[in-house]
C-alpha cells in the first residue's frame, strides 16, 4: 500500500474514533424505544451507528455500504445479503504539531468535582499486536478530573472513501483497466482481501479474516483394517532318519458292542396287477382269483390302469368286507398314489395273520375274492 492511502486510512480511523466518542451525546437524548438512524458522516461513503442491532437490513439499498459500529469499535460491511466485520486498522499517520505548553499557574483551593468533561480524541492506533490471554475484569476506579485539553493538531490530508460493490474470486479478475469509479472496492475470494480503484491502479487494503477459531475435536479412532493375507507356506524338510522298533505293547481291552442296526425290511416277493371289468376285479388277468401269500412276506396289488379309478381296493376278515357286515384289516397294510392312475397297495403279512382273509372293492359289493394265509414250515408227529 503506497504512503497516500495509508494516510487516507490512518485520517478515516481518526474521523471514525471521533465520532464514536460523541455518539454517546448523541444518543442520550433519545426518549425510550426511539429507533436510533444511521448517521452518514459527510463527505464519506461511511455511516456510523451506535449498536449492531441499528443496522439496517442488508439488501439492495445497502449493499457496499460500510458502517461503523462505535460500541464495539468494529466497521460492518453489507454484501451479498449479509453483514460482515472488518478489520481497517492501517499504520500511524504522523500527528498535528502540538503547542508548547505554558508555565503551571499557582494551584488553586480544590472545589467540588464538576461534571465530567467530554472525552478527548483518541489517538491513532499503532499496528495491532498479537492478542495476549484475557484477564479478569477489575473493579472501576472512580473518574477523576478533566484534563486540560490540548492545543489541536494540524488537520491531516484528506482520505479517499470507498465502496464495496462486489467479489471476485482471484485478484486477476479484478483486471489493470477498471471503467468504473474511483473508491470503487472488491472483496477478493482467495485472499480475504479488499482492493480499492484509486483511478489508476488497485490498492489492496489488507486481509479482513478473523483469527483463526480454535482446533475441532480429534475424530473417531476408523475401523480395524482387514487381516493380511497368510504367508506361503514353507519347503518341507528332508525325512529324518527312521526310528528303531519298539516293543510291542500290552493287547488293548475289547470295545463296547456298537449299536444294532436298523431292521432290515423283507423284499416285496411278488407283484400282481388290478384290473376291472364287468364290475369284478381281475388279478394278473384271472377273474376273481384265489390269492396264496405266505406270512412275513411283502406283496403289491398295482391298481394303476384306469379301469380301477372309482374301485379302491381292500383286504377284510369277512367275506366282501364292509359289504358282508364286516370291517377292513390294515395290520401290514399300507395304500400309496391314487387307484386308476398310480394306485399301489403294499400287504406285508403278519406272522399272526388269519388264515383266510378276503379282498374286495370298498364302494362296490361282489367284486372281489379269497386269500389263503400260508406258512413256510410246519411241526407234526
């Protein structure tokens, strides 16, 4: 920054800081609930408020405008839709020449304390220093007398105001050739910058950014990563050397006995075929047969041809069964499928089978025929 905007800085704090320090008389006139206005200062594009709950709302009246809020010392910025605080403070600008002061008179009887005078102008601040660790607030001490006010110091140059109208993301965007205003500012993305049009040339006026916020919370510990995969295995070592034989050892105890296995089921010894006709069952193509089995074994009656769909078959102790007053015997009986399409009727025969039993149809009566129970063997003198 060249020496003629550092001064035009160093004249607007001073400017400001002044009337800050009478916006207090100011604003002790206001009746309760008057809403207190923005107070241009003249000849600057710069309003001074009070508080930052005075400030209007930023929008497209006030975009670019720069307000100073003298209760927290702090300029506020409008753009794009928001307020913003930044930092202004440039290097001290030389001051006015002070008089010599003359010599003290006798000091007089001291009288009744007066009311406080009006606080004097508040020099220009030296370049900021690094913020040292807040104390604790100490008790207000009581105000003691008005000083002598000085002699005032020579007016310095005028500064030069400024506007800020916009952001751009890098400084090159700014451009070397600017068709707009002079004071004419950008706040540039990048660097956290304001540049001001001089009319020549871009003057930058420093970073605006706040300190830097305290370090965040360290994150979580992340997942335990998967397992490396296993290593090759090895070469196999060479054999060793065969061992000499021991001594035979003692013959172990007999095992317990294993458990019995399941019980074997006898083979279906004989296979015969159902059909009817002329509303009699026909067996292997005989009429009405007499059927021989011999006890313990397994026979199939196969009642898969159609003729046999509405004449399922069944064994009885009566002659044609439910028909003759009788009831069915299933003691080795079991039925599979469906008579007519894959029917199947499995009799393995009770050692403590009757002699005769009977097989006939369970919905038609006189279709059906005897079986002769046999056994295999027999005992006699």
């Amino acid at each position: 920054m060249n020496a003629t905007s550092q001064n035009a800085l160093a004249m607007l704090l001073a400017l400001l800081m002044t009337a800050s320090a009478l916006s207090g008389c100011m604003g002790s006139d206001e009746g309760p609930g008057e809403e207190e206005e923005a107070e241009e200062l003249g000849g600057w594009t710069v309003f001074l408020v009070q508080s930052s709950s005075s400030l209007p709302a930023c929008d497209a009246a006030t975009d670019g405008r720069l307000y100073y809020v003298s209760m927290v010392s702090v300029f506020q910025t409008c753009s794009n839709g928001g307020w913003s605080s930044i930092d202004l403070t440039g290097p001290a600008g030389p001051g006015g020449a002070m008089g010599g002061q003359g010599p003290a008179g006798p000091q007089g009887e001291k009288g009744d304390q007066g009311d406080a005078g009006p606080q004097g102008v508040a020099g220009v601040a030296g370049p900021t220093g690094a913020d040292g660790a807040q104390g604790d607030q100490g008790e207000t001490g009581p105000q003691g007398p008005a000083g002598r006010a000085g002699t005032d110091g020579m007016d310095g140059a005028d500064g030069t105001s400024f506007t800020i109208i916009g952001t751009v993301d890098d400084t090159s965007d700014l451009g070397e050739i600017y068709v707009g205003d002079v004071g004419d500012a950008f706040l540039v993305n990048s660097t956290v910058h304001i540049f001001v049009w001089s009319g020549s040339e871009w003057v930058d006026l420093g970073d605006i950014s706040g300190p830097e916020g305290p370090t965040g919370p360290a994150g979580t510990t992340g997942a335990t990563g998967a397992s490396g995969a296993d290593g090759a295995d090895g070469a196999d070592g060479a054999p060793g050397a065969d061992g000499a034989a021991g001594a035979d050892g003692a013959d172990g105890a007999d095992g317990a006995d294993g458990a019995d296995g399941a019980q074997g089921s006898m083979p279906t010894v004989m296979e015969m075929v159902v059909t009817v006709s002329s509303m009699d069952f026909y067996v292997d193509g005989l009429q009405q047969p007499e059927v021989g089995l011999y006890r313990g074994f397994t026979y199939t009656f196969e009642q898969s041809d159609s003729s046999n769909s509405p004449h399922p078959l069944g064994l009885s102790t009566t002659v044609d069964g439910t028909h003759g007053g009788g009831t069915q015997y299933t003691d080795g009986v079991s039925y599979s499928g469906t008579q007519g399409s894959n029917g199947l009727l499995t009799f393995t025969v009770p050692l403590d089978a009757p002699d005769t039993l009977y097989y006939y149809c369970q919905n038609h009566a006189g279709m059906g025929g005897t079986v002769q129970i046999l056994s295999l063997g027999y005992v006699s003198t």
